[in-house]
C-alpha cells in the first residue's frame, strides 16, 4: 500500500519554492538600500564622490603689475603730447606767443606751454627751472622718447628755449618732429634739429614723471 506524500513546508508554512523566492527579493532589496545610501547625501551635504574626489592645483596667476606701470607710463607720454595739441599748433587757431601774456592760465612763451603739457602748477616755469631734478634730468640724446624736452637753458630770456620731442623723422635720426612755443609765432608742430650738432647748447632731458617708460 502507497502512503501518502507529505510535502515539507518552509517557513511561515509556504512552499520552498515561495520561500527561495521571497528571500531573492528580500536580498535585492537590500542590496538597493545599500546603493542608495551610498549616493545620497550625508547630513553635512557631501557625497561619496565629493568626499573621494582630489583637489586640482590652483593655476598660478601672472604678477601683470610691472606691465600695468609700463603701460601707465605709456599712457602719460601720450598725455603730454595730447595736452600740447590743445593749443592748435601750427594752425589759424594756434595761441600766440607772449612773455607777458597768459593763456588757460600759464603764460604764453615756451616754457610755459611746456609746463602746461607737462601738468605743472600755473603759471608755469621758466626754461632754468625746468632743468630743476625736480622736474627733469638729462638724457642722451639717443635716449629721447615721446614726451621728453630739449632744452637751451643758457643765455638770457631772449635766446632760451625748449621745445617737445615726438618721434624721429628719418631713421638717421638727422631731425624729430617737435612741439613748440616760438616767438612771433605761437604754437607749432615741425620738424627740428637742436641738439644734434656736436657742441649745441640744447641737451635733451626726460621729465621726472615720464622717468619709468
């Protein structure tokens, strides 16, 4: 006589193929949780990938203040040359020349047009006073850049002179180009050749505030 089967039951009185597969889903969902915690944040707000991730080196920023002054005292002998245009040189607008007469508050010879491109207080200085180390010192005349002077500092008010370098005329450097205040005149822009004659009383000077370009 055939007894009868009896099938074991699992836990919680389910079959073992109910069993097996109530504990793969219970082990996935563990492993979920597991993922999930993982990439959430903590409680200070850093992730796992934050807290694993290396810092870059910082790229180093170049020191641009050296060309910061160069490009400003650039912009100075520009400024020089912009003010000694203000009185229309070589035009039917031009300031005419006086020794006693003033114009925009300095006087009207060279010296004192000189003092105006430079920014010097009013009414300006004379040609002697110019060549103070206050104001100027003397370069070569190889030297000379937008901005600076050339001087006859010698002699009286009547043969004393100064006059603006721009730039060379020729590349010889046989005359420059010059801002000027001569007499019966006014104001002029032409080309000149003082002090390029060996013994000429004009020297060439760099003011003091163009002194670094």
């Amino acid at each position: 006589m055939k007894g009868k089967h009896t099938r074991s039951k699992g836990i919680f009185g389910l079959s073992p193929r109910t069993n097996g597969a109530l504990v793969g889903l219970a082990v996935f969902g563990v492993a979920a949780t597991t993922v999930q915690l993982a990439e959430r944040p903590s409680d200070t707000g850093t992730s796992v990938a934050a807290v694993k991730s290396v810092p870059q080196p910082r790229k180093a920023v170049p020191d641009t203040s050296d060309r910061s002054e160069k490009k400003k005292a650039v912009d100075e002998r520009s400024e020089v040359i912009e003010r000694a245009r203000t009185w229309n040189p070589h035009s039917s607008d031009r300031v005419s020349y006086s020794q006693v007469r003033s114009h925009e508050g300095y006087r009207a010879d060279c010296s004192g047009y000189v003092s105006m491109a430079l920014g010097l207080p009013k009414p300006g200085e004379n040609t002697v006073g110019l060549t103070s180390s206050r104001h100027t010192s003397r370069i070569a005349m190889s030297e000379l850049k937008k901005g600076d002077l050339v001087m006859d500092a010698e002699g009286t008010n009547t043969t004393r002179h100064v006059v603006i370098f721009e730039k060379w005329a020729d590349g010889d450097h046989t005359s420059y180009w010059a801002y000027e205040q001569r007499g019966r005149y006014g104001t002029d822009y032409r080309t000149r050749d003082y002090g390029l004659d060996s013994g000429s009383e004009y020297k060439a000077y760099r003011p003091t505030k163009l002194s670094d370009a």
